[in-house]
C-alpha cells in the first residue's frame, strides 16, 4: 500500500501529474481541490495518497489533506460510487464543503457536479451522513445546525452574486469557500461578496 508520496513535480496535466521519486516517476490522479495547490514543475511536493488495484490497472490517487484522502475512501465504498465520482465530487468540493453540503441536505450541490443523477446524489446524503463522524469530520462537522444554515444561506447568496458578475460557478464556489476559512466570523453575504471579490482580484 502506498500511502504517502514525496517527491518532485515534473509534470500537471490535471487530473493526472507526474511525480519524480528518486528517479522513478508516480502517474498520480489528483481532485482538482488538489490540483489548485500544486506547486510549479520542479518544485518538491508531498501527497497523502490512495492505491487502487483493478482488473486492468493499478491507479495511485493524491491529495494535499489528509481528510479529503479520508472522504474519498468513504465515498468509493458508498454503492455505486467509484475513484472517478470519488475524484469528481472532491474536485467541486473540498471535505468542509462536503460535511456542509450532507448536513444541509443540499442535493442539488451534489446534482450540480458532471456525472452525479439525482438518486445518487440522494443516496449520497443517506449514506455518508451515517458516516460524518466514521471518517474524521471536521469542525463543520460539530459547528451548531444554525451557524451552519447561516453560512450556507449567505454562501449561496454571494455565489448568485459571483455568477451574475460572470464568475464561473466552480471559481466562486472556490473563492467563497477559501475566504469563509480565512474569516469564520462573516454574519452577512455583503460582507463575504466585497471580501471575495478583494480575494480574486
């Protein structure tokens, strides 16, 4: 089992990259939420990593936090699930958006992303809400219902507000989401739209 990879980046082509380790070279599949961190060609990176032996090839998955290597593993064992839904829903959310998104109900943040149909995106929910506290969580995971309805509300608010500007929805879902971890305190969506917007310029 390989569950951790230091080496150095030779390549991105998200979502595989290519990692030099003492000479041999790692094909690593990575979510987006990972790929947005990668440093430039050449430089030294380390990844928490998942092996997957299958029929027809042997495939090494790689993230930058340790939790989201952690909720892909529970992802690919709900049913019907596999590495590459896994590696979709990670790449439109990183594992706080996710613990958000079940503890919200909120299907269609799931149908949103390619490749997820309604039922699965149920099934999801069902699922992985018996597992929030399986797999690690985080501190959204214990944050109160209220605080919680409260930072999806005024999410969603500045997510329209991003879109109507012609901000991709990925892009601002990123923006937002980076910017309430740097100020868990915003109580309002004006405050998180001028504060997104100082973030992206």
């Amino acid at each position: 089992m390989i569950g951790r990879i230091r080496g150095i980046l030779i390549e991105k082509k998200p979502p595989e990259i290519l990692v030099d380790v003492s000479g041999l070279t790692y094909e690593v599949q990575v979510p987006m939420s990972t790929a947005y961190q990668l440093p430039e060609v050449g430089k030294e990176l380390q990844l928490h990593t998942h092996f997957v032996v299958r029929d027809d090839a042997q495939l090494l998955y790689g993230f930058f936090q340790e939790k989201d290597k952690t909720l892909f593993r529970a992802l690919i064992r709900v049913n019907g699930v596999g590495p590459k839904m896994a590696l979709t829903i990670l790449s439109g959310m990183d594992a706080d958006e996710f613990v958000r998104t079940v503890r919200n109900d909120d299907v269609s943040a799931m149908v949103n992303m390619p490749g997820i149909g309604k039922k699965t995106a149920e099934r999801l929910m069902v699922e992985m809400r018996d597992r929030l506290d399986e797999w690690g969580g985080s501190e959204s995971v214990v944050t109160a219902d209220s605080g919680a309805n409260l930072a999806s509300s005024i999410s969603k608010d500045a997510e329209t507000a991003l879109l109507a500007l012609g901000y991709k929805p990925q892009q601002a879902s990123r923006a937002i989401s980076q910017v309430l971890k740097e100020n868990p305190d915003v109580a309002d969506s004006e405050a998180l739209i001028r504060l997104t917007l100082k973030s992206m310029l």
